[in-house]
C-alpha cells in the first residue's frame, strides 16, 4: 500500500516513474491559495514558492538554507494521497489493511477488526506489494496511452463528420447553383419564344388593323353615295 510518507527523491524517481509530482508552497497552502514551489528550505523542511522565499528567511527565526527545487536532488518529494491515506471515520492516519473485511484501518480502527485472522500493519507489508503496485502502474500508463489513442481517434473521427457535413453542404450549394441556373436558363428562353410570339402577333394584329382602316375608308367613300341614291337617285342610279 502507498503511504504519504517524505521520500528521497532518488528512490521515488523509480516509484513515481512517467508521473510528475507538482510541489506547491506550504506557506500559500495555509490560506487555501495553490502555488507551485520553487525552493525548498532543507532546515525547516518546508517548501516555498518565489514570493515567500524571502518573508520566510526575513521573519523565520533561525538558520535556513534554502535550495532551488530544480538544482538540488536532495529535495524529497511528498506524495498526495488526496486523503486515501487518511481514515473517513475518524480522520486518522491509516495504519493497517484488514485483509479480511479488505479495508484500510487506523489506530481506532483496528480496534473493531481484532478478531479478524489478518489484520497487517502497512508500513512491514508495503514492500510486498511494490511489484503489485508497479505492475498497477505500468497497467495504468498503458490505459492511459490507449485513452490518449481513443480520444485523437474520436478528435479525428469528429474533424471527418465535420468535413463530411461541410461536403456535402458544398454540394447541396452547387446542386442549388445548378436548379437555379437551369430555371434561368429556362426563363429566359420563355421570355424568348413570348417576345418571338408577341412579335409575331402584333404584326397580324396590325396588318388586319391597316386592312380594317382601308375598309373604313372605302366605306366612308361609298357611304354618303348610297345615301344620296337611295333617297333621291332615279332608278339608274340606283341599279348603278
């Protein structure tokens, strides 16, 4: 089982492996403000970031040799849990695992477990189960290699849904171009052939219209003659 427990940073190096551990300055952290450390002061054994690093050599009494977290491999490295290491009833360390209820116990805890046949303390059994946890480990960059592989094909399968529906909107638009070129093409060979018909319409329209004016004008002739005879022509005249 992992603990929270300082380490040298040489032997955590194989432990933590492809990870990187993120130290953030403890003085920020009693405020609830996360900022990354950059030094480290081996004589109070605290890390500090940029902006505290002088306050505390200034207002801390005491010799402090302060180191940058990037230049020194004498810097341990803590392990966040992210409170797996502390018991959820009654916010103590844990300290042993029940093999029998599969449950990690603090001191209070183990008090319960008594009768269980085996109750180990952690910090004698850590070392059996190293091989376990690297085997985890290396299980869990593999997942994480094949996760990495499933969301770049996801990202990819997304960018091709994406120029498909931009393709088939390109050929939705020229299929538009297309209809509407045909419909004006059409039009515009209505309007030709109605000119054409209309040309041709109006000339009949005005010849009969010239023939009927020539009529008219005979008539206009012949009209007063016919009157004329009628009522006092002789009977010549009106043969005639």
């Amino acid at each position: 089982m992992a603990t929270g427990r300082e380490s040298n940073r040489d032997n955590a190096g194989d432990f933590i492996g492809e990870c990187f551990v993120t130290q953030f300055c403890e003085t920020c952290m009693k405020d609830n403000v996360s900022n990354i450390a950059m030094f480290f002061c081996n004589e109070c054994n605290q890390f500090l970031c940029d902006a505290c690093k002088n306050p505390h050599t200034v207002y801390k009494h005491g010799k402090h040799d302060i180191v940058n977290i990037q230049d020194s491999k004498s810097v341990p490295v803590r392990v966040d849990m992210k409170g797996m290491d502390i018991c959820p009833e009654h916010g103590k360390e844990v300290e042993f695992f029940c093999q029998d209820h599969s449950k990690l116990c603090c001191s209070k805890c183990v008090l319960i477990h008594r009768k269980c046949d085996q109750v180990d303390e952690i910090a004698s059994a850590s070392g059996q189960e190293r091989p376990q946890l690297q085997a985890l480990h290396q299980s869990m960059i593999k997942l994480q290699s094949e996760a990495d592989a499933i969301i770049a094909d996801c990202k990819q399968s997304k960018t091709g849904l994406n120029e498909s529906i931009a393709k088939i909107s390109s050929e939705v638009d020229k299929m538009r171009d297309r209809i509407i070129q045909m419909f004006e093409e059409a039009k515009n060979k209505l309007i030709t052939d109605v000119k054409q018909l209309k040309k041709t319409e109006v000339k009949r329209i005005r010849i009969k219209r010239e023939a009927s004016v020539k009529v008219k004008e005979e008539m206009y002739k012949v009209l007063p003659i016919c009157c004329a005879v009628l009522e006092h022509g002789t009977t010549s005249q009106q043969y005639m």
